[in-house]
C-alpha cells in the first residue's frame, strides 16, 4: 500500500464486503460474540465505522456514500421504521458512532445530506441532537458531541451553545500540558490521545478555523507538541507498540497522523508523516487478522477475544479507518505527491512525562515503552497487563492473563507475579507513588494493603534491570517474568533454544532473544514458563516466558534482576551491575555507571 489508489481499493473491498453482507443477510453482525451494549447497537456501529474511510473517498471523488449504507441510515432515523436506531440513554454508545455522521455533514454535502429528503434531512437532524440531552461520560466522548454540533451547524441547524461549551469545557479539563490529555481517569494516557482527542480536536480546527480560530490554533500547537512525544510509540519498520485499551481499533493507532496530513499541519515534513502512516499501513497488511474473512474481527494481529473489552464487537475494529481520511485529500494534494521518507533522527532514550513513560531504542526498529503509573480508572477487562507491566515492546508484545490462578494463566512477562503459596497471583496494578527521571522510574505499589514494593526500573539499551524492595508482612512466592517469545511449531521443523539455570533463564526462537539474570535475591533459580495459546497480543502460539523465583519472607527483602530482549543474542559480558549502598543503588555497563538515589 504506497498510493492514494491503494487506499482507495483497501477502503472499497470492505465497504464491498459490507454491501453484500447487508444484501444477503440483511444484516452485518454476527452471533457468536454480543458486547456490553447488545447486538442491536452494534449492527449500528458496524454500519457507520466503515464511513470514516468511504464518506472521506465519497468526498475526494464528488460522490455520494454507498447507497446500501445510505439506505440503512435513512432506516435507521425513521422512528417509524421497524430499523429506526432508537431513544438514547445516558451513557450511551449510540453517541460514539453518531461521530461519524458529523465528520459526513462536514464534508462536501453531495456526501450525504443532499441525497436525503426534506423530511429525511429532519430526522436524521432529530436523531443527531439527542446527544445534546444524553450525559456523556467526561472523557474523549465530549468530542462526540463537538463534531456533531459543528457537522449539524454546517446543514443550518442551530447550534446549542450551552452544551457544546460544556462538552469543550470537560475537553480542556482533561488536558495535561505539553500536548498530552488523559482519557477521564487521570492516569490514563493511551492512544486515545492520539485516536480520541488529537483526531477530533484537529478536524475541528480545520473546520472551525474561522468561527472559532483562536480554539482551532490552540488545538494545533497541542498536536504539533504531541507528535514530538508520539512519533516515539513507532518503529522504523512501521509497527507502534502495542499498549493500554482498544488494540482491536488497529491501524487507528496512526489516525493521528492522518488527520496532520487532512488539516495540513506539519510537525515533521509531509514525506515523514507519509512515511509513518504507510508503513503502519503495510504492517498491519501483512498480518492475517487483515484478511480475516473479508471483515476486522475482535483481536490485534490475529483473532483474539482474550484481550477484549466489553464494547468490543465484530465491527467496533472499522474504527480504523479514521486513518484513511487521508483518502478525502485530492489526488492533486501535495501529500499524494511526495515520497515517503524514514523516521527522523530519535533519541536514544526520551523521557515522556506526561504518559509516566520512558522511550527506549536500542535500534531504529525496536521501541521500549518503560511505564510507572499509568492505569485506568475504568476497570475494563485486563487492565493490569494493558497499563501496569514494567516495560512494553513492538517486539514483544505482551501477554494477557488467562486466570489469576497458575504461572502458565497468568502468563506474567514484564511483571512480578506473588501469590501467598496458593498459586493465586496479584501484581502491579495502581501506583501509589512514583518518580520519573531520565534513567530511571520509580513506583510504590501494594498488591496486598500490607505488602510494600518499591519498583526501580533502570533502563540498558536493550538490557534493563529491576530493583524490588519489598517490605511484607506476609511470606510469599515471586516470579520475575522478562520478555515471553513464542513457542515454535515442531511440526514446522522449529524448535526454541531453552535454558534454565541456578541464576538465570534464556529462550530464544533464532528471530527473539529473551533472558533473566538474578543480580540478587532470587533463590529458587531460573525456570521457562510455557503458557496456555492465545495469550500474547502478537501471536496465537503458546508462550516460553524465562522467570527467576524468589521467597518472600516477612521484613524487608530486596530482589534485583537484569533483563534482555532483542534480536540477537546477548553478550553476557554486557549483563549490568548492581551494588548496594547506604543511600542508593549503584548500577552499570560496560563503562557507563549511574548512581540512583533511593526514593522516598
């Protein structure tokens, strides 16, 4: 996928897929899977997402939408149609995908407006404002309602400018500085800061640049600050690290950057912005979830509904095409002409302050997300492996726990797992402290309201070490779970290298390389966990996970780990140090030495 034509045919072949679907069956949902909201909303979704790519084509080619899709919505507003959409509720995830419908009416009215009758026009207008009298939960939902009210303002309809400044009022609430929000929870910083707030926040500065210019120029500073942190989630090869909710949305993890490319605005040059949505675009092509019966199921790179939330339906994944609004640009659009370019030069390692993160890359094609104090208030379905592992890889993925109950269910890479001997495990989940630096992050967290364990994570290209100072009331069992690796198809002629040893533990499948090495504290050596299929967001294959376990006795107890992951394998001279001293730890490489100051 490299052109505007590409784009075009990728968005056809679904809204095709569509189209027929609805032909035949008459409707696009399928029954083995139901979400939070019911099957009849999500035949709702699964009819509009699809409109982020085909009205953005529409636009660019001076068309209408797909008339069956069209035909559905002119059913769906009709209150006396037994296909008519309905009487929202507070809450309600109707309004998600209203959004879309407004992006529509923004556009070149031959889109979708002017195909519909007077009394049509009224219904559908109808149908739209009930999101003015429906409470929105206050997160990135509020910009549901912005675009609606701007797209009805575009049509005639009068605006409701108590609700609408309501909305932008909870948008700039949540706003954290140096182009950052948080989704609602005010520890929760994923991509829908990029898919959720930056997407709209953009369209609505290029659409209310004139009535609204000095909101639409702060939202462009915002973004352009942002891309400066966010061009750090993504590899040269094209892959974003995958991390927090949502990861069935996909390729709607580079809508940001589409909606620079759509509004013109350039944090980097065009040939770079080009380049990064292009090859994400080609990456997520060649996994097998893309091609999946002609449709985006439930799931990240493959069909997965482990790793799914509760809204998550067979069409919630048509959320990605947010990224193919780039398609709306003309074809004579400079953004059509240029060559894509490389990322620019990165640092090796950036802190980012805002997302309690810290960026490592080793190389241009492996990105390190180290994180202390993320979380979301939410509580959807696995929020702990989404926002609270140690550190989060394109490489590697991570894994989603089965159970809490046995290593191989819990399946905890990047994680110290404890149980009371029971094989029932916690882990990280909320911090109730924590320290960002430029070498290192710091949390305190309880996974018991007795149980202290102040978290040191210290950063070695591709090597990191863990330092734990656990003070605990209760004797427990740790496991110390490093970067998993999938577990190789004998049949295939593959078979992983495994090793387990007194003080350490390595597994490699000859393209990942993954060990663990006790620097201190850990008693009961080096063992490889194999878990259950179906656990790592990134492959279906079993997982080979290298751990170090330790006894927790009551006191205080100091565990401390190096870890590697790459894609080659590790030179145990470059294994990092650690000393003890009386107000810190001291901890090096090679010839690099840091001092870290105990926290607290």
């Amino acid at each position: 996928m490299q052109t505007k034509n590409d784009v075009n045919k990728f968005i056809q072949s679904y809204v095709k897929h569509v189209e027929d679907k609805l032909h035949n069956e008459n409707q696009l949902i399928f029954d083995y899977t139901d979400t939070a909201y019911g099957k009849g909303i999500t035949e709702i979704e699964s009819i509009l997402r699809p409109l982020w790519g085909e009205a953005s084509l529409a636009h660019s080619e001076n068309r209408p939408i797909n008339k069956t899709i069209l035909n559905k919505i002119i059913d769906g507003i009709d209150p006396l149609s037994t296909k008519y959409w309905g009487v929202l509720s507070d809450r309600d995830q109707r309004a998600v995908e209203m959004a879309v419908i407004g992006y529509a009416l923004l556009l070149n009215e031959i889109v979708l407006w002017d195909n519909l009758t007077i009394k049509q026009q009224e219904q559908l207008v109808d149908w739209l404002l009930q999101i003015n009298h429906i409470e929105l939960p206050n997160n990135n939902w509020h910009f549901f309602r912005i675009i609606v009210n701007i797209g009805l303002e575009k049509v005639g309809v009068s605006l409701n400018i108590e609700k609408q400044n309501e909305s932008l009022q909870v948008i700039e609430s949540l706003y954290l500085g140096n182009g950052w929000y948080s989704d609602g929870s005010p520890n929760q910083m994923d991509y829908y800061v990029s898919f959720g707030f930056h997407f709209f926040s953009l369209l609505y500065a290029y659409f209310m640049k004139e009535k609204d210019a000095k909101r639409s120029e702060a939202y462009k500073e915002r973004a352009l600050i942002f891309a400066k942190d966010f061009i750090y989630w993504f590899s040269s090869k094209g892959d974003a690290v995958p991390f927090g909710r949502s990861m069935t949305y996909k390729f709607a993890q580079s809508a940001f950057w589409s909606a620079l490319a759509f509004c013109d605005i350039k944090p980097f040059r065009t040939e770079v912005i080009k380049g990064i949505i292009f090859r994400n675009l080609r990456w997520w092509r060649k996994q097998p979830i893309i091609e999946y019966n002609n449709f985006l199921p439930i799931g990240y790179t493959y069909p997965n509904l482990i790793m799914a939330e509760g809204y998550n339906s067979p069409g919630s994944s048509f959320w990605a095409f947010k990224t193919l609004i780039i398609t709306a640009l003309s074809k004579d659009h400079t953004f059509w002409k240029v060559n894509e370019e490389p990322l620019p030069l990165l640092n090796e390692r950036k802190l980012l302050k805002e997302a309690r993160m810290l960026s490592v890359r080793p190389e241009s094609d492996q990105v390190y997300l180290y994180t202390s104090g993320q979380y979301s208030k939410s509580e959807h379905l696995h929020n702990a492996e989404k926002y609270a592992k140690f550190v989060y890889s394109n490489l590697f993925g991570f894994n989603i726990a089965h159970s809490n109950y046995l290593r191989s269910q819990v399946a905890g890479d990047s994680m110290l797992s404890l149980s009371e001997y029971d094989d029932l495990f916690r882990f990280r989940r909320e911090c109730a402290q924590i320290s960002l630096h430029e070498s290192y992050l710091f949390s305190e967290w309880y996974p018991w309201h007795d149980v202290q364990i102040r978290t040191y994570l210290i950063p070695f290209n591709n090597w990191h070490i863990r330092i734990h100072e656990i003070n605990s009331t209760r004797e427990l069992q740790a496991i110390e779970g490093a970067f998993s690796i999938p577990k190789p198809d004998v049949l295939k002629g593959a078979n992983a290298e495994i090793h387990e040893e007194e003080n350490s533990s390595y597994v490699s499948d000859g393209n990942l390389y993954s060990t663990i090495t006790n620097l201190h504290g850990y008693d009961n050596g080096g063992k490889v966990i194999t878990t259950e299929p179906n656990t790592n967001i990134l492959t279906s294959n079993p997982i080979l996970l290298p751990s170090l376990e330790a006894n927790i006795v009551q006191g205080n107890n100091l565990l401390v780990s190096a870890i590697y992951g790459g894609t080659q394998p590790p030179v145990l001279e470059n294994v990092p140090r650690f000393f003890k001293e009386r107000h810190g730890f001291r901890v090096g490489q090679g010839e690099s030495e840091t001092f870290v100051q105990r926290e607290g």
